[in-house]
C-alpha cells in the first residue's frame, strides 16, 4: 500500500493538533479495516507518542458504519465509566487535514482474545476472568445516561424492524436455498414470540473477544470498533456474545473463545453483574443467529462477486444452517 498520501496528511494534522515541531515517526494500516485507519507515531519534545486513526471508507456515503460521528458519540458517552476504552483526542469533518471525517484515539497495544495461538498463551484461570470482565464491562455500557449523552445515535425503530430488516440481506445471500432454507421458519417464530419488554439502551452490536483489547495479564484494556452501535435493546450484545459461546449453534466447529467461556457461564456473569436476572435472552440469542446466518450468506456473496474478498467466509459457510437449527431450538423451547 502506498502511504504517501496519509504520510502527508497525519504529518500536517499532527503540526497542526499536536506540536509545531511534530514528524511523523511511523505509520502502517490498522488491522481489520485496512485502506481506512492506521497506526501512527509522532515524535514531538523528544518524546514518541503513539496513535490510531479512524477514517471512513473510500468512496462510500458517511452513514451507518462510515459515519464517525455514531461511533465518537459512543466513545465519549462512556467517558466517565469504568468501560475501558479509547478517549478520542480529536475529531473532525470534511475540512479536517484528511479532508473526511476522523477521529484519532491513544493506540492502544494489547490481543484480542479469538484465535486458538494467542488463547492458548493464557492459562484458564486468567481466560475466565477475561471474560468476567467483559460481561461487567457490557453491563456498564448498557448503563450510560444514554438519553443524556446520545441523541445522536437516534431512537430504537422496534422489535419487528429488528427482524425484517435483515430480508434485503437475506434475498441477496449465496446459496441461499442451501445456507438459509431455515430462514423463513426462523423469521415467522420471532415475530410471533417478540417480548414486549425489555431495557433499552446503548449497545455496542459487536460485542465479542474479537473487539476486546487485552493485556498480557488478561486485563481489559479497552472495548473497541463501536461500528454497529445504536439505541435499543441492550440484550442485542448479550444475544451477540452467548450466540458465538453456545456450541450447539455452530455445529462441528465452534468458535475458539469457546474453549474459556461457554453461553450459560457469559449470561451468568452478565446477571450477577448487573444484579438480576432478565427474560428473553434466549431469544435475542436467536435473533442473533438469524442474523448472522444472513451475514454469512450475504458476505459470501460479496466474496465470490469480488466485491469484498474474503476467503473467510468459505470457511464460515457451514455454521450458517446450524446457527438456524440452533435458533429454531431456542424458540421452540421458550
């Protein structure tokens, strides 16, 4: 990749935000969305310090999970709580010195718990608590004044919206009468079994060991990549997370993480944490499957087109009919 385009421009922001006398000691792509953040260095006073740089991607409209501002919203939400994350130092708009949206926060150096190498470098006393904390870090998210700190992020559309919005996904999925040929029966059961209560609040819509920084001690470090945050129903994360822990959904090759946390032992944390129990999780768990069967489809779609190339999402093509399997059991069972 050439960097001399964003070399230029972190250079000029950092004199400009920074220090008169600031050089850009060091920048590379960021992981997980390479082409629109970035890891940089600044050299000022003698002192090195170290960065990340969210931009949005090239080429597309700034709204949903290309609008920044959502995602700074969510950030400074938290400020003041005991959720471990970034504090963004600045942001911008498209006058800004990379002539898009940004924000930049602390770089913060540490592993995300979701591949078998980096799990296996923890022992399981440290792992379980890793994931202690993540559940009582979700529940102070689920706890910000969001009505106060959040207007920008909107109001929650409803349940049935919930569901009925992932169809256009759906139409569109490869293998769609293979992958999602339980889709329909899914579909119809939420809509019939739709609680009507449940808390409202921030929720961060990606919630797993994949968006979760860890040090080397097993301390949370920061809650990261709030892409898909919103106001709704905080059980959306807890729905999020238990379905990737709940082994009977992925079939013959369950997620890494479940080899330190299973489903039962997150919801338990989650509860204990926030100091009650709460209905339906069972079926914001479903709710999650269902979405994520569609993800799949749609995802490899996009890979085979060559639109978004991600081999991937061959790899991930069978857990789609048994996260529907597994999603029909909840329902049936509640």
């Amino acid at each position: 990749m050439d960097l001399t385009w964003i070399s230029y421009a972190i250079n000029r922001f950092a004199r400009e935000a920074i220090a008169p006398d600031a050089e850009l000691a060091a920048v590379e792509p960021g992981p997980g969305h390479a082409g629109f953040s970035y890891l940089f260095d600044i050299s000022t006073a003698g002192t090195l310090k170290r960065f990340y740089l969210r931009l949005p991607p090239p080429g597309v409209k700034w709204e949903g999970t290309a609008d920044l501002t959502r995602q700074t919203t969510a950030l400074r939400a938290l400020d003041g709580s005991t959720v471990p994350h970034a504090d963004v130092l600045w942001s911008g708009g498209e006058t800004s010195a990379f002539g898009a949206p940004f924000y930049v926060v602390p770089r913060v150096d540490g592993v995300t718990l979701a591949d078998p190498e980096t799990i296996a470098g923890f022992d399981q006393a440290t792992l379980s608590g890793a994931a202690r904390q993540a559940m009582s870090a979700l529940v102070q998210v689920h706890r910000v004044d969001w009505r106060e700190r959040c207007g920008y992020l909107g109001g929650f559309a409803g349940l049935e919206h919930e569901i009925t919005r992932w169809d256009r996904f759906a139409e569109r999925a490869a293998d769609r009468d293979e992958l999602l040929a339980l889709a329909p029966a899914v579909r119809q059961r939420l809509l019939e079994t739709m609680p009507e209560e449940f808390d409202v609040g921030l929720f961060h819509g990606d919630f797993q060991f994949q968006n979760l920084m860890y040090g080397r001690d097993g301390t949370l470090l920061a809650v990261i990549d709030w892409e898909l945050c919103g106001i709704g129903p905080t059980l959306n994360d807890l729905g999020w997370i238990t379905a990737f822990h709940d082994k009977p959904a992925w079939g013959p090759v369950p997620r890494p993480s479940t080899a330190f946390a299973d489903a039962a032992e997150l919801k338990d944390w989650y509860f204990e944490a926030l100091g009650r129990q709460q209905p339906h999780a069972e079926w914001f768990e479903a709710l999650s499957l269902y979405k994520y069967a569609i993800i799949t489809g749609f995802n490899l779609m996009l890979h085979r087109r060559g639109k978004r190339v991600d081999e991937a999402w061959e790899d991930r093509r069978p857990g789609a009919p048994a996260n529907l399997r597994h999603a029909l059991t909840l329902l049936n069972a509640s």
